[in-house]
C-alpha cells in the first residue's frame, strides 16, 4: 500500500483526534473500518461472486440455529422500501437479501451507539416483513424474514452472551410464528473468545474477530490463522484490502467518519441538556452534591443552572 503521508485527507488533526477519542476509530489505518456502513456495504453488494459467497457465509454462520435454513444462493435487493404517504418515513436498510423462495435477510452495522435501537430493530424488521406482497387473504406466503443487526455496543444489557436472537414466544418459550426472528451480535462482547483455539471456535465467532480486530495489528497472527481456515472471511478481507486502496473510497469513508463524530456530538448535547433540565428541578429538594452525582454533572455546571 502507499505510504499513509502521501495520502491526501479531508480531517485535520483535531478531526483525527476526536473520531479516535468518540468513535475509537484510527482515521490513519491502512486498512478501513468494516464496520462504518460504507464500507460493510461495499465488502458485501460488490458486482462480486467472492462479495456474494462471503455475504452467504455471513448470513450461515450467524443464522447457524437454523439448520434446514442455508443458503446456497441470493440475490442483493433494493434496500429501501417505498411508502404510500408522505408522512410516512422510509425505510433504507444497510443490506437486504432474499434468498430460498423469498426468504428475506436485513443485516444493519451499527457500531456506535443508537438510541432506542431495540425498538428501531423491531420497526426495521416489520416494515421488512410486511412489504411482501401475498395473494387475496393467504397469509401463507409471507415468507421468514431475519434482521442481523450486528452492533459494537451493550446493546442486551442483561446477558454477557455476545449473540441472542428473538421473535413471538409465550412465556413458556413457544413460538407464536416464526415468521420474524431479530438476531444481535454484540461484538462488544466477543473479547473473551480470543483465548479460544480457532479449531475450537465457531464460525460466527470467526466472523465476529474479523469486523472488531481487523484493524487491530496487534490480532494479525489470530487472523492470519482465521483466514488460512475460512474462505467466506478471506473473501471478505481482500475485498476490504482493495478497496481500502482506492481513494475514493477513502474520501467518502473520511466524510462518513465526519457526519458519525457530529452525529455523536448532537446526542451527547441532548443527553446533556436533559440532565441540566432535570437537575434545575430539584434544585430546592436536593444539595448539590447529590444532584452532581445523580445526573453526572460537575458543580460548576449545577452553579451555572441554577444562575438561568
């Protein structure tokens, strides 16, 4: 690859700092972060057989509960689904697939942290589910349909496990349908699987090594011994390494890195101004020190609120 000083940037170093610092991203890496969308898109929908064979492997690995579910063959789809009223918000998914006579696959990358993103996955996957199309009144067409949503967060906070899927079960744990299944891979959650032999480790543990540690030199070794193993991962790899070559993309994943950084600083204002309002009204009931420690706020800004 060319030498990263000749490389022409958008970011300037205070740019730089802060998408290390709030995205725990290095914007200087030879390699690109497959898990900014972009680029997760561009490894898996190039006009590419090896982009479709590794997507395939993906989809298998982390559906692997589903045994008499694989897929030997899809088809890339539009990944926005059309409204009918225009105050109705469309919905535009990372990467749609359909495969085995209609079956639907939703994969979303989110590695930054997305309010309510539980209950976005439950909108994503529905507004999925009911865009087919079925005859008269036979509802037995509408085929299975699978969100992945694959997130670098404590997204299920109330397990240590890094993969938990969901759908309709009564309490007793049996299905109503299994019509929508919602799949969450917590790569947060996938660094006590590095002690594992790789002969030892499951596919979708492979995968999971790859999107968090691929950027990672100090994992090289763990990964090269990965690659030799997996074809779908190594497919995945050289088409990350070449595009991670071309400039263009660069430029893009660099504005991309931009948008997310201002995007986190628009969240951060807004949990901080809720915090400032709701500690203005207890101001008269509680000392100070409690209210700083209850809402994570310093004195200073407490002594500030309560000047306004």
């Amino acid at each position: 690859m060319e030498d990263k000083k000749t490389r022409k940037s958008i970011l300037t170093e205070s740019l730089k700092q802060g998408i290390r610092t709030n995205l725990n991203i290095d914007p200087d890496n030879e390699i690109l972060n497959p898990m900014v969308d972009y680029i997760f898109k561009r490894i898996f929908t190039a006009d590419d057989t090896n982009a479709k064979a590794a997507l395939i492997d993906l989809i298998n690995s982390i559906l692997e509960f589903e045994s008499d579910d694989k897929i030997i063959d899809l088809t890339i789809v539009n990944p926005q689904i059309p409204v009918n009223r225009g105050t109705e918000k469309k919905s535009i998914f990372d990467i749609r697939a359909k495969y085995n006579n209609g079956r639907q696959a939703v994969i979303e990358m989110q590695k930054n942290i997305t309010p309510d993103f539980r209950k976005r996955s439950q909108h994503i996957i529905s507004k999925a589910y009911v865009s087919q199309e079925i005859s008269g009144s036979d509802f037995n067409t509408l085929e299975k349909c699978y969100l992945i949503a694959i997130t670098d967060f404590d997204i299920i906070k109330e397990t240590d496990e890094y993969i938990k899927d969901y759908r309709f079960r009564d309490r007793q744990g049996n299905d109503l349908t299994d019509g929508q299944t919602i799949v969450f891979l917590d790569l947060s959650k996938i660094e006590s699987v590095l002690d594992k032999p790789v002969d030892e480790m499951t596919n979708v543990e492979k995968w999971a090594i790859f999107f968090k540690y691929v950027t990672d030199g100090s994992k090289r070794e763990l990964l090269d011994e990965i690659l030799n193993r997996e074809a779908g991962i190594r497919m995945a790899t050289d088409i990350l390494l070449e595009v991670s070559k071309d400039e263009e993309t660069r430029a893009y994943y660099e504005s991309e890195l931009i948008f997310e950084l201002d995007q986190r600083g628009r969240i951060r204002q807004a949990v901080a101004e809720e915090r400032i309002k709701n500690a203005k009204n207890l101001l008269d009931v509680l000392h100070i020190d409690i209210i700083a420690e209850k809402f994570n706020l310093t004195e200073s800004e407490i002594t500030a609120v309560k000047g306004n």
